[in-house]
C-alpha cells in the first residue's frame, strides 16, 4: 500500500485501484480529473469553488449578464455561452458532478484495500455520501444555484476583450497580429494561431486569404468603385470600422440612389465580418427613450453598426448622436422586463446607406465634424439589378480589402483634412443640408478671410431677424423650429464670439443729440448676397 502523491486523501490506494484514465485524461496530463472532496464544502458555495477552481479562466461569467465567455479548445477562440443545458452539460458535469463520482471511485478502491479491517465500513459511507452527493449536483436546480455564484467568483468586465487596436479575430481560430507589420509587410505575416492571451471575442467568420480574389467582386468594383484613388479611400474608412472605440469618433453615410450598390456594399461587409458588427434600427440615433433601450445594449460592443435605406424625413437628435459616436460618456440602457441599469461607452462606428440625408436637430460645429458621406454616383439600370447569394471567395476578397485599408489605417495613411475630393465635396454638400439653420447658413452667409467689406458685415442680431423669417417663409414644424437663444448658440459654434461694434445712432426729434449704440458683429462674415448686405449689412 502507498499515498497516491498529489492527492489529498488519506486513505491509501495502489496504482491498480485507480480508475482508468481515458484518452481525453491522459491528453490533459494533470489531475484536474480528481478531486479532493475535503477541499470543498458539500453546498453551493464549495461547488461554486470547484466549478471555478477547476475552469480557471477558461470558464467566466460576464459582467452585468447571465451569460458566460468560455474558450473553445476545438475552435482556439473565446465563445459567448448562455446559462443553458448545454453549458451544464459542457462545464458542469465535468468540473463537479463527475469529479465528485470519480472521488467515490477512489472510496471504494481503498475499501476494497481495506476489507475485514475496521475502516472498511466508514469508507463505504464515506462513498455512499460522495455518490448521493454527486447526484444532487446533477441535478438541474443545484447547477443553476451554485452557478449563480461561481458566475460572481471569476467574473470578467467586456471590455476586457478586444482592446488592442492591432489584433483583427478571423476564421479557423486565427488572428491578424498588425503589431508585427513593419514597412513594406503585406497583411499575410500578421496571421497567426489566437491565444487566450489575446482576449479577442470577436472573429470574423471569413477566413483571410491574402491572395483571394473574386471576378464577381473585381466586376462589382469596376461598376461603382472605378476611381482606384476613390476605391482605396472608401476601404480605408471601412477599415478603420474595424476596432473598437471607434477612436476618430465618425459617423459615415454611403449616400446614392436606388441601383448604386450602396446596399450590396453594406450586406457584403455586414456578412464578410459576421459577429464583429450588426444591423440596427435608426432609433438609437433618435434620442434619450423612456422604455427599455435593449437597442442600444445589444449594439454597444460592437465594432460596426449598419443601417440601410435611411430618407430625408428621419431626425437624429446632434447631442444623441455626438454620445453614441464617442463623447466619452457612458448610456444607460435596460433590457425588455428587466430593471437593473446598465451603463456602457459605445464601441461601434455607425455605417448608413441613405437616398438622403437625415435632418440633426442641433446639428453644431462638433456634430458636422463626426459625419463623412461616401458618394455612390454609378447606377446600374434596373434590370441590371440582382441579389447576389455572396460565395465565400467573394468574403475573402472583401476581406482581404479591407485589411488592407485597416493596415494603411494603422501606418497612418487616413488624413480626413487629405480625402478624395469627391469625399470632401459630398461631405460638404451633406453639412448644409443637416438642419435647417445649416442649410441657411450655407446660402445666407460666407466666411471671408479678414474683416468684412464695409455695408457687408453680419450683426448677430440682424443674422437672427433673417434666419426667423427664413423658417416662418418656410412653415417649419416644431421640432425643427429653433428659437433665439438656440440660434445665438449655433452661430457662436459656427463662427465665434461676435464683437462689440459702436455706430452712430441719430435721433429724429428735432435738438436732440446723437449718441451710440454698439451691435455685436460676427467677425469675419460677410452676407452672402447683394440684397441681405443692403437690408442688413454694416
């Protein structure tokens, strides 16, 4: 007779006692396989500690939800698992329920060692109570009980994953490791088996193939994409899209008419990248809501959001929009039939395809900042027009554009102020058209280099007189009306604190005397046009 070294039992057992280890044991070459069931207190909280004990940070409950983040050996990626009987199945039985059986194994041996002596007997109890006790951990309720624990034990915040800038998770358990690139590297030398190191949760479906190329995908390019210098800047900022943080704090709109692969483009990178981004509704753009905000919740650790088909007629709110592209601050929000509160920073860059662009209430200087339009001016006729079941080489050559776009993005290569000017111009023409005081100042006014010319200078006050009755003429709904106070705000945004200004004020009673009164001038403002310069002009 000889102590087992290692275990923690002490009742003696020889080699030939032992349970059989099979081939998923020996494979895993340790003895995690046994347990000592003195360690462990028969209640859920020990089955909680021989859950977590025996997972490690293989197995852990995520932060704020019933769910759990596993990695998938099979795989070589982290998975998101719900609280369901697959997982008791997978993680349970394993790290509690067949422990404890094997421990009633080694029981028996050593009473079988020990037969017609006195410890005989209370061995077998002692495996009797180790059996019932395996049992009752079976059983679905102790799982969900001491479950509920070890989800708390070994807890692990979202942001915890996906945070390096320079790791992209891709199919087959790889990653792209950009932080290995030096000048002159083609993407293909980043690719490397993932770890759990890495913390990447999120892997593309598509597997990077840097030599892939589609005809189908070179034909849908050479329609809408044919600028090469155009195309290269349009998979730049797509590729940016794929971080989190969205660091340049952007909203990008694809803007073209019905036919103009706009919507092709959206779906193919939509299904290209699977997990890492999604389609959403345009509400959470829209404003603070008073019911559950599941919206919000389900989109913020993306890394993309795409919405389609957008008109004219929808309204964002500038302050919504300007928080969920990264003002810093966290949302609340709360799931259907749920009150806990959750607060997140938003992750995700949002992507839209639109025939038009929204109208912003209190669009301001910060808000167009946010917003590029990528134009789609090639449309195809419409019985040129078809839905394409996209293949997986097609993936594969989006894929690899836009790695190549994240790559360039990486070494620096994306310079808002230095986009193709076709970028530049549509992003423009959409600044004019977010709101209505927007549009107006687009058209009733222009910055000028230096002081104004005399007569054409804007006083604040007159700027006001003309944009009120601008929006009277043009019967604007409430929501879209702004008042003094608002518009004094978005000028100032838009060109500065106005400055003090004294002129002559002649009084027409006979013997009076003249005297001065001041107007706050906008500095370097001109009226647009000879007929508001001779109404208002100073």
């Amino acid at each position: 007779m000889k102590t087992r070294s290692g275990y923690r039992w002490s009742f003696p057992v020889t080699d030939d006692d032992l349970p059989a280890p099979d081939a998923t044991e020996q494979a895993k070459a340790d003895l995690r396989v046994y347990v000592d069931p003195n360690k462990y207190n028969p209640n859920d909280l020990g089955n909680a500690n021989m859950f977590t004990d025996f997972h490690r940070d293989t197995v852990r409950g995520l932060e704020g939800t019933s769910r759990w983040v596993v990695w998938d050996e099979n795989s070589n990626r982290f998975r998101i698992r719900d609280t369901d009987q697959g997982l008791y199945n997978d993680f349970c039985a394993p790290a509690v329920e067949n422990r404890l059986k094997r421990a009633a194994e080694l029981e028996r041996a050593a009473a079988r060692a020990s037969a017609g002596t006195d410890d005989a007997q209370a061995i077998n109890q002692r495996a009797n109570k180790l059996e019932t006790r395996a049992t009752a951990t079976g059983q679905l309720t102790a799982m969900k009980r001491y479950l509920e624990i070890a989800h708390t034990q070994n807890a692990v915040n979202r942001t915890f994953f996906d945070s390096n800038p320079r790791l992209l998770g891709v199919a087959a358990g790889q990653v792209l490791d950009f932080g290995v690139l030096v000048d002159g590297d083609s993407a293909a030398a980043a690719t490397r088996p993932a770890s759990r190191n890495d913390a990447v949760l999120y892997h593309a479906p598509t597997q990077f193939d840097p030599a892939a190329r589609s005809a189908w995908v070179d034909d849908y390019l050479s329609k809408f994409l044919p600028d090469v210098e155009y195309r290269r800047d349009v998979f730049r900022l797509l590729g940016y899209c794929l971080q989190r943080g969205n660091p340049k704090r952007l909203m990008l709109f694809v803007k073209g008419d019905t036919g103009s692969g706009k919507s092709t483009l959206l779906r193919l990178f939509r299904e290209t990248i699977g997990e890492l981004g999604s389609t959403v509704n345009m509400s959470i753009f829209r404003g603070k809501a008073e019911g559950p905000t599941p919206e919000i919740l389900d989109a913020a650790y993306l890394f993309v959001t795409f919405s389609s088909e957008l008109s004219g007629r929808v309204k964002m709110h500038g302050d919504h929009v300007k928080m969920i592209t990264g003002a810093g601050d966290e949302i609340a929000g709360r799931y259907m039939y749920k009150d806990f509160i959750h607060k997140v920073q938003p992750w995700f860059t949002p992507l839209i395809a639109t025939n038009a662009m929204p109208s912003v209430i209190d669009a301001d200087e910060a808000l167009k900042r946010r917003i590029l339009v990528l134009p789609f001016d090639h449309r195809l006729p419409d019985a040129d027009q078809t839905d394409r079941d996209f293949t997986p080489l097609d993936k594969q050559h989006f894929l690899r554009l836009l790695v190549e776009g994240r790559v360039d993005v990486l070494r620096g290569s994306l310079r808002l102020d230095r986009l193709h000017p076709a970028i530049l111009t549509a992003t423009a023409e959409a600044h004019a058209d977010l709101s209505f005081f927007q549009s107006w100042r687009s058209t009733a006014v222009r910055a000028v280099n230096g002081a104004p010319r005399h007569g054409w200078a804007v006083a604040i006050d007159d700027a006001w007189t003309h944009f009120d009755r601008e929006q009277k003429d043009a019967q604007l709904g409430h929501d879209s009306r702004i008042d003094r106070t608002q518009f004094n705000k978005q000028i100032r945004d838009a060109f500065g604190k106005p400055q003090s200004r004294k002129r002559k004020r002649v009084q027409k009673m006979p013997h009076s005397e003249e005297n001065s009164t001041s107007k706050s001038i906008l500095l370097s403002v001109e009226w647009a046009s000879p007929a508001a310069a001779k109404a208002f002009g100073r």
